[in-house]
C-alpha cells in the first residue's frame, strides 16, 4: 500500500494490503494480503486477504501486525476491529 501525504511529509510504504482506514487521527489499519497460490480460485486477482490487520503509524512508519487482547478476536466484517471471541 502507499499512503501519500496531502500536506507534506514522506510517503509511506507498506506491505501489500486493501480496506485501509483510521483508528486514530495518527495509525491506521488495513487488511493485510498476499500473493494467490496457483492453485487458489482467485480470478482474475493477483492477491487475497491472508488473514491478518496491519497497523500503520504515519507519524513514524511503524508497521506491525495487530494482535487483539487475551479474549478477543477479530471481527470478520470489515472493521478490523477486535472484539469478544465467539464461542464454537
């Protein structure tokens, strides 16, 4: 993903990713992808979701991997927020 800055600053790169959004007026979130295997039905996408929510600080490039607290899981809806773990 590029994250171009509209009143200076550097750009900033990450890894490959789609949904971004703000969490805080400084991070943001987006759903992490990855290249399809040959073998995955992806049409005519080169990418997939890969499961994981990258957190992104433009103020200094840091860029990691969510993990949610003890308890919570992530919510499968678009919001790459966390939320309570559903039982199975």
């Amino acid at each position: 993903m590029v994250i171009a800055p509209v009143g200076g600053g550097p750009t900033l790169v990450t890894g490959l990713g789609s949904n971004p959004g703000f969490v805080t007026p400084t991070t943001i979130w987006y759903a992490g992808q990855a290249a399809c295997p040959p073998s995955d039905q992806c049409g005519a996408d080169l990418t997939g979701l890969d499961g994981t929510v990258h957190a992104c600080d433009v103020t200094s490039s840091r860029d990691q991997v969510v993990v949610c607290r003890t308890g919570e899981e992530l919510i499968k809806n678009g919001s790459h927020c966390c939320g309570p773990r559903r039982r199975r």
